[in-house]
C-alpha cells in the first residue's frame, strides 16, 4: 500500500458522501439566502454581514472540492480484502506490557477520530499491527520515543 493513498472504510466513504450531497445542497442554499439577505444592507464594501457569508460561501466550496477529490482517489477496503489479518476497517483489541486492554479501529487517514478509538493505518500502533493476526505481540516505537509491547487478542469486522 502506498504511504500517500488514501483509503476508506465502507462507512467513511458513505460519510463523505452524505456530507458532500449536504453541502451542494442544503448547505448551499443557506449561504446563497444569507449572501442575499446582506445585499439587502446596501453598500457592499462596508457591509461586514456580505463578507462574512462570501467567506463561509468559499469555505464550503473548498470543503465540496476537497471532499470530491478524495472520493476520486480514494481505494475502499473491505472487510473481505484480507483473511483473518489486521486490515483497515477491522476493529482490533490489544494489551498492552501492563495489562491494560484497549480496542481500536484501524481506518484511513481521513476517518481518523480518537475519541471514537478510530486510528489511522499511518500511526504508529497502526503500521505496527496492520498485516498481524491474533496472538502476534507488536512493538510501537512512540512519537516520545518510547517503546510499547502490544499484543492483539482478537479482530473482528
């Protein structure tokens, strides 16, 4: 896999596109109302309101853009790509030297949310366990540049 390819999950990429249809749509609709209703103040080089709904008008067709390139050039996984082996879009449990068990989804860059325990497969627990099967112990050289023993305990899709 190709360190600069993005990928994503089934999910992922139905919440882009969920997004992407919400922000030509609705979204937009709503910016050209408020882009009207400022012209209704008159003079448009002193009207704060007209400037403030252009902008939000040029961040949302950037957002669209950059949400359209990302469909166009994303590979999506599946949960029958691999076999029983960590890929993206499987859910991973893990202990840690200390016995501690935590649980993460290994997603593609763009899904990433850490207060979902979804990580990317460029993190380094991430490139650390993506190809291993359950019982295989894994060691993560941290950003800190500690180093951590994990082992994975089961994988599930």
């Amino acid at each position: 896999m190709d360190a600069s390819e993005i990928v994503l999950t089934a999910d992922g990429r139905q919440k882009l596109v969920e997004e992407l249809e919400w922000r030509e749509g609705e979204k937009s609709r709503e910016i050209i109302e408020h882009i009207k209703e400022a012209r209704a103040f008159g003079d448009l080089s002193e009207n704060s309101e007209y400037d403030a709904a252009k902008e939000e008008q040029a961040k949302n067709a950037a957002r669209i853009a950059e949400i359209q390139a990302i469909l166009a050039n994303a590979r999506e996984v599946s949960a029958t790509d691999q076999g029983l082996i960590v890929s993206i879009g499987c859910t991973v449990s893990l202990v840690d030297g200390d016995g501690v068990a935590t649980e993460v989804t290994l997603v593609g860059t763009t899904e990433t949310n850490s207060l979902e325990h979804k990580i990317s497969n460029e993190s380094p627990v991430g490139r650390a366990i993506i190809g291993r099967a359950a019982g295989e112990t894994v060691e993560v050289v941290t950003p800190s540049g500690k180093t951590r023993l994990y082992t994975i305990t089961k994988i599930t899709r």
